[in-house]
C-alpha cells in the first residue's frame, strides 16, 4: 500500500486539521480504508478507483474522510478531510449533498492534476 498526499490535498484539507488529526492518523484511517473497514460510495469518474468514506476520531473532534483507491496500482490518496461538525459537509458525506458532490469534483480535479505534475509526498 502507498498513500499519497497531493500537495493541493494538503494545503486545502490536511493542513488546516492538523490541530485535530496529525498525519499518523491519517495514515491510520487510510489503513482502516485499505482493510475495507470503510464504506464504498460513487463518485469518482477516474477509471480502476474506488471512493471510501471513513470516520475518523483525533484529539479534538471527529472527521470523515474519503479516500481515492486505485485498485491496480494499491495507492490511496485521501482526498477529503472534515470535522463531522464542519458546516459546508460534515457529516452528509452522500451523493444527495450537492455541496459534498462539488467539493469531491473539485478535489478530485485538484488530486488529478496534482498527480500529472507530480506534486504530492508519500507516507
């Protein structure tokens, strides 16, 4: 398994939560994703993918998050990040949230470019 943190992924979703989650546990709830202890949705338009919506619990607070699996390749890339009190999504991570939708294409475009550039870490 090799998780990949997008730079545009980090400044946007990972850095602003690193006072509630530290990158150890994003690490670990990437893992919970890769043992299939998370929950598929639809969404990605990205060919041999898989979203997971995974819940999370930091320091101060819960979150979700949604992790990119290339099936393939085994990489995971989180993508989304949120406290489950966050107000624009948190805990209506569905396909109903039109605000949800628009943030995972937005990421996802974010992720998608990061890649081609190679812009990203890896854990």
């Amino acid at each position: 398994m090799r998780i990949i943190l997008c730079h545009s992924i980090l400044r946007k979703e990972i850095n602003p939560l690193l006072k509630y989650f530290s990158k150890g546990d994003i690490e670990k709830y990437v893992e919970k994703a890769e043992k299939g202890l998370g929950i598929e949705i639809s969404g990605s338009d990205i060919p041999g993918t898989k979203l997971v919506k995974v819940c999370m619990t930091g320091r101060n607070g819960a979150g979700r998050m949604i992790v990119l699996i290339y099936v393939k390749n085994d990489y995971y890339l989180p993508v989304i990040i949120r406290l489950k009190k966050d107000k624009i999504v948190g805990m209506n991570l569905s396909k109903t949230n039109q605000a949800f939708q628009d943030l995972l294409e937005r990421n996802l475009d974010l992720a998608k470019k990061d890649l081609i550039e190679r812009n990203f870490d890896e854990l």
